[in-house]
C-alpha cells in the first residue's frame, strides 16, 4: 500500500530499525596500488602534481595508443590476494567496461568482470571481542578514471555547479577493487572490515592507502529484509543501495547507519527501496540520490582487444608467496603474546601511529611498559601539537631506549626526562649530550641534597613543626621547595625520604 501525502511519517531510531530489519551489508573498496608508474602506461602515479600534467597518449585515450601491463602491479594484485586468502586464477583477462563520464578519456574503463584475478577468499575482522568472517567474491584489477572538480556549487557536487574540471593525472593509476559477500551485519563491523583491510595493504606495502587522499575508497551496499523468529527461513534480499566513495573509517560508519534509518523509515511507510547510487554528506551525516543503479549488462563488457590473457604460473605465485610479511592478524597475536600488551593496547598504539615505534622502542633496549608510555602518553601528543606523525618527529626509537635506560638507572626523572626530550627534539643532540649540556643528570651528591633539605626545613619551620608533630602529608611543599631549590635534578622519593627522617618520622 502506497501511503497518502497526507500520511505521517515517523523516522525510527536505528536501534529501532536494526531490532526489526536486519542490515545486509556488502562492500566495494577500490584500493590504488603504489607503483611508481600507471597501469597501463609509463606516467608518473606521484600524488599533488599540477593538473593534467602527468598523462601521455594512452592514459588520455587517444587514437593509436595501445596499453601494456605493469608488471609490478600483477605482482601486488596477488599479493592482496593472497593476503586475503583467495584462489589465484592461473589465467584471466581484462575487459572494457562501457559507460560516458567526463573523467574517464576513453569513455570505457579497462577493467576485469567475467574472469578477475582472485577469487574466493575472506578477512576475518574483530569487533567487540568476537570475530566476524567477510568473505571476499572477488579481487580484480583495473585502471583508476580521472578526477572532477566541480565548481561554483554549494556543495562541490555537480548539482548547482557553474562548470568543471577534468584532472587526469590519475586516470590509469592501478586500482584493485576488492568485493565481499553480503556478510556484514552492522556499521561497526563494516568499518572494522574496512580498517583492517587497510592495515593489511599497509603492511603489505602496496599502497599508502590514504583515505584522504582517494588512495582507498569504499562503496556501501546496504539493503534490509524483515527479521524471521529463530529457526524460521531467512528472509529475501531486499532491494540494495550503494552510497559511494567513503572516504574515512567514520563516513563508513556514519553512512551505512544512516542508510539502515533511511530505509527502514521508507519500509515503515510502505514505500519501495530504489537501487541507486548515493553521495555521502559529511556535514549532515546524511545521503542523497546520485544515479540509478546500472546492472551488469548496461555497461556493455566485452574482452579487451588490446591485452593479452595473463596466464599466471604455479612457480610465479608462489614466488610472490614467499614475500608476504607478517600480517596485522598474525602481529596483533604476537605482540600480545611477546609483550603482554592488550588488544586495546593495540588499537590505541595504532591509532595514535607508534605502534612501530613502540616495538622498535623495545628492541632497542627499552622496558615493555616504558617504551608504551612514552611513545603513546607523550611523543603522540607532541606529533599531534607539531601536526606531524609520531615518525615525522626528530626523536627515534634509540633515543627513547636511552632515556627510558637514563631513568631506570635512577639519573633522570620523568620531569627531567621530559626537558631531555625537549632538547633532542630542538636538535641539540642525543639524548645524553643533551643531558651534559643543560646539566641535567640527577644529583648524586648526597652532601649537597642533605644540605637542600636543612635549609628547607629551616626556611618553614611551621610546616616541618606538623610533619614533626605526625602529620606526614604535610611534607608535599617542602618536598616541592627542595625540587625547586635542586633546579628539579633529584628524586622526589628520595627528597621526602630524606625529609621525613630530617624530621624524626
């Protein structure tokens, strides 16, 4: 039943929503690979270069160029696959793929559809302490369009635009296009998938996968069908929206809830779900018509005249095997394995980007816990206030193992630690020349501490009466009195110490 115009329509809560519908969720992520040359061509794929200013002949489509296949991105198409598991085709093709868009200077994307490079595979992702397994139907190769740049509009989007622009510096980079099954059942997973595939490339070397940069972008398929009580058939598939080009972990997140809402509240109302494509609006958090959703069949694929087959021996891949690095998976169970660290641990290590660093940290020398605290509690907010990455800064894993070594062996204090730091990162040198020239190291003498302390206690005889007369907490001023008298070069627990035995207690 079609509602009246008249009808109101109430907007559930996704709690709502996901308690009666339950979310199908399938994903497209379009990764490109970093070789230093396009996929078809020899042009240079280095980003932020001027407009139009790395293309030639055959990445502009023009008559008479023929493309030739790069090598090297073959070789990082199987690592990818074979990262996630999948069956490598020992032979496969490109095809062209029909359709008009003004970033694309063929009018036809060189691409794989009937016969893709890798197949059959899966990503296992945690959320929540529970493993969720995606299956991946296919990884594929093709060429990445150019760039749009629409101006004059509101939104940046076509719609209101007075006139665009064509980039295609980046049409014919390598682009793989990785496709699951229609596994994932919740925003929080969806953007789980997509983090940890993007840690995997990362770890693999295959590409800066900078989702602020379109290096990784992600294609949400969503679609619900009615809950079914247990042991009841599920439910059928229902019709599918496919909101475009996220470009963040949390526009993942945000647009696929969104969608869930959107089209419960349209199921509610008796209303149909279009297959279409939709744009995301970080602003709003919300989604809006882009196009009708073209089947297969509409963008008229047909094999690429063009390219040879590839025809991938046995030998060939498994030379490719034999470089696989160790995976985020097998690492996360590693280090908290060797190191005793967390999963959150993990996660905040990574998140903050000194999950490396920390290890190196360690294998440099430094205690599990230290190299931890430094690298995320203050190197991290340090590289956050200079707006660099925690790598970018000029301190290394050497220097924190020397001065997390400094304060273990009782010469520095965190405070004093901390101005170390400072130094290094001025460029005044390591960590102990720094140390020598400011004149940092804590006092060892304990003639000159012992004579700190009596001139405190003489300067406040009131408060060093309390603490003479049981009341030891009151030692907290005169123990910052003595730090400050010491220029901060001594240990505070040595200081109240040895003021409270000054004063009998």
């Amino acid at each position: 039943m079609t509602p009246s115009a008249t009808t109101a329509v109430t907007t559930p809560t996704f709690d709502d929503a996901v308690a009666r519908y339950e979310p199908v969720i399938g994903l497209e992520t379009h990764v490109e690979l970093g070789t230093a040359s396009k996929m078809f061509c020899g042009c240079s794929t280095v980003f932020g270069a001027d407009p139009n200013t790395q293309v030639c002949p055959t990445c502009l489509g023009l008559p008479g160029s023929l493309p030739v296949v790069n090598e090297a991105a073959v070789r990082f198409a199987v690592m990818i696959g074979l990262a996630l598991n999948c069956s490598i085709s020992p032979w496969c093709r490109f095809a062209r793929k029909n359709y008009f868009y003004p970033d694309m200077p063929k009018n036809f994307q060189i691409s794989q559809y009937d016969e893709p490079l890798c197949e059959n595979g899966w990503l296992d992702v945690e959320v929540d302490g529970k493993i969720h397994r995606v299956g991946i139907t296919r990884v594929h190769m093709e060429e990445d369009t150019g760039k749009s740049l629409h101006v004059g509009g509101a939104t940046g989007r076509i719609h209101g635009a007075t006139h665009s622009l064509v980039d295609y510096n980046r049409a014919g980079i390598p682009l793989i296009e990785i496709v699951t099954e229609p596994d994932v059942r919740s925003p929080e997973v969806a953007r789980a998938y997509v983090d940890e595939l993007r840690e995997l490339c990362r770890a693999l070397t295959v590409s800066d996968v900078r989702m602020e940069q379109g290096s990784l972008r992600c294609d949400a398929n969503v679609s619900l069908r009615p809950r079914t009580a247990p042991g009841e058939p599920a439910a059928p598939y229902g019709t599918r929206s496919e909101t475009k080009n996220l470009n963040s972990l949390r526009s993942v997140e945000r647009a696929v809830r969104h969608e869930i809402v959107r089209q419960a509240t349209r199921l509610d109302a008796g209303l149909r779900i279009v297959q279409e494509t939709r744009h995301f609006d970080e602003a709003s958090g919300t989604t809006s018509t882009g196009r009708s959703k073209e089947e297969a069949t509409d963008y008229r694929y047909f094999p690429e005249p063009d390219l040879t087959p590839l025809a991938l021996t046995h030998e060939y891949v498994d030379a490719v095997r034999a470089t696989i690095p160790e995976l985020p998976a097998q690492r996360r169970a590693r280090l908290v394995g060797d190191y005793g660290f967390t999963p959150t641990d993990i996660v905040n290590m990574r998140n903050a980007g000194v999950l490396d660093l920390v290890e190196e940290t360690i294998a440099a020398g430094a205690a599990v816990e230290a190299a931890r605290k430094w690298w995320l509690n203050e190197l991290a907010r340090r590289a956050a206030d200079a707006g660099v990455t925690p790598t970018g800064l000029a301190i290394g894993p050497f220097d924190v193992a020397r001065i997390t070594e400094m304060i273990a062996d009782g010469d520095l204090t965190d405070a004093l630690a901390r101005t170390v730091i400072d130094g290094v990162l001025a460029g005044e040198g390591t960590p102990d020349e720094v140390v020598a020239g400011r004149g940092l190291k804590l006092v060892s003498d304990d003639g000159a501490l012992t004579e700190a302390v009596d001139a405190v206690i003489a300067a406040q005889p009131a408060i060093a009466d309390k603490v003479r007369g049981g009341k030891v907490n009151a030692v907290g001023p005169l123990v910052g009195a003595v730090m400050k008298a010491m220029k901060g070069q001594a240990d505070p627990g040595t200081v109240r110490k040895l003021l409270l035995e000054r004063l009998g207690q």
